[in-house]
C-alpha cells in the first residue's frame, strides 16, 4: 500500500485525449488517462524527495521542481511499451525552495517559476536561467 501524497499536478493535451501527470511527496510522478481515469505509469523522478511543482508546455516535455532544483524530462515509451521519463539536462538552481512552475507558449524548454526567497525566475531548461 502505498502513502504518497499528490503534491503537483499538470495536464498535457495529446491528440486524441488529456495526460494528466501528479507529482507526490516521495519523488514520483503518477501518469494517468485523464479522460479514462486508468493509471498508465509511476515514474521515479526524485527518489525520496518531494516534486512541489510540475509543468508542461507541450508533448513530449516535462519539468519538475524539486527543492531548489528544476529538472527537465521528456516522456518516451520503452521498447516494452511502458512510458519512461529520461532526464534531458543538469538541473537548473535557483535561490530557495521552488513553490511554482509555469510553462506555456511555442518553446517548450521556456518557463517562469517562483521560488521562497520571493523571487520570478525566466528559466530556459537546456540554457539555464
């Protein structure tokens, strides 16, 4: 059984149906068919350490915030077919504990989080801030 919180949540549109992806308080993201309700993957992101924020800007991207650290993924399905997450670059750190993460528009690697210390942060994932 498990005890994992959810702690974050964030919807990605996919052709035909909605992934709705749940970070939880042990470092695992929780893939599901939202339009389904059927559970498709647990994914160890951070082992043991919570995700406060999670975001998307588009398939097949996904970026997590753990601690201080931002951490970008994409989401690939394994030759078994099982949804995978392979970290694409060193993680992004910046001035306290990250409370939110924002990712929209044309540029998948672009997003703006805020952090403990009162602070907006322009990120870029494989360019840092």
């Amino acid at each position: 059984e498990s005890t994992a919180c959810m702690t974050s949540f964030c919807v990605m549109k996919l052709s035909t149906w909605n992934l709705l992806l749940i970070g939880t308080d042990v470092g695992h993201v929780w893939a599901h068919n939202a339009d389904e309700n059927q559970v498709l993957a647990d994914l160890c992101i951070a082992d043991g350490e919570p995700i406060r924020a999670i975001s998307s800007a588009q398939w097949p991207f996904l970026v997590c915030a753990v601690g201080i650290e931002l951490r970008s993924f994409t989401l690939e399905d394994d030759p078994q077919g099982c949804l995978q997450a392979t970290q694409i670059a060193r993680p992004v750190l910046l001035d306290g504990q990250i409370v939110s993460v924002q990712m929209r528009g044309s540029c998948a690697y672009e997003g703006v989080a805020s952090t403990s210390a009162n602070t907006l942060w322009y990120f870029h994932t494989t360019r840092g801030l």
